[in-house]
C-alpha cells in the first residue's frame, strides 16, 4: 500500500528546507547575504513598513500597527543568525564583513 503525497505536504517540505538548508549553511554566504538578507529582507522589512503606515492612517489601534510594523523580526533574527552560522565555516575578511553587516542590518530593521 502506497500513501501519496498531498499536494500541501510539498510545500511544508519545501518551506522546511529553505530554512533548514540556511541554518545548515548549506546556501552559498554570497547568496545568503545578498539575496536572501540583503534583497528579500529589506524588501519583506519596506512592505511591512508601508502597511504598517497605511494601517496607521486608517487609524487602527496602535497594538494592531505595531504588529504588523515588527512582524519581520523574527525573519530578520532567522537571517542573521542563519548567516552568523554559514560565515563560522567561512575565514576570512569577507566573512568577517558580512558577520558585522548582518548584524548592522539587523539592529537598523529593528530600530527603523
């Protein structure tokens, strides 16, 4: 007897290995940073940012905008840490670089 996968049970696989393969250091450190952190991140934080805005000019409760204005932050802690690990395999200035940016990066996401 075969059980067949549910078309739901692949993504939850997926979205699994993505983080997993991050937290591993499995992605390549360019890749990380860039895209993932630097690109995706940013652009998650701005569209958060901008809702929060357009929720606040609606004159919703403060407790409802703030949530949506800090919803990222546990992404943007996954990210750095994720690439805090992945720069631990890696010697070098580079690293040491993109240790110091994630972590600039992510006290700005927070503050801003």
């Amino acid at each position: 007897m075969s059980v067949s996968k549910r078309p739901e049970d692949e993504s939850d696989t997926a979205s699994r290995s993505f983080f997993r393969a991050r937290w591993q250091g499995l992605v390549p450190l360019d890749r990380l940073f860039w895209r993932d952190l630097v690109l995706v991140g940013t652009a998650f934080n701005a569209a958060s940012l901008v809702a929060a805005i357009i929720l606040l000019g609606l004159k919703l409760p403060l407790a409802v905008v703030l949530a949506v204005h800090f919803a990222p932050v546990p992404y943007n802690i996954f990210l750095t840490f994720a690439v805090w690990r992945t720069t631990e395999k890696v010697s070098g200035a580079k690293a040491s670089l993109m240790t110091l940016g994630a972590t600039l990066w992510l006290i700005l996401t927070v503050v801003v």
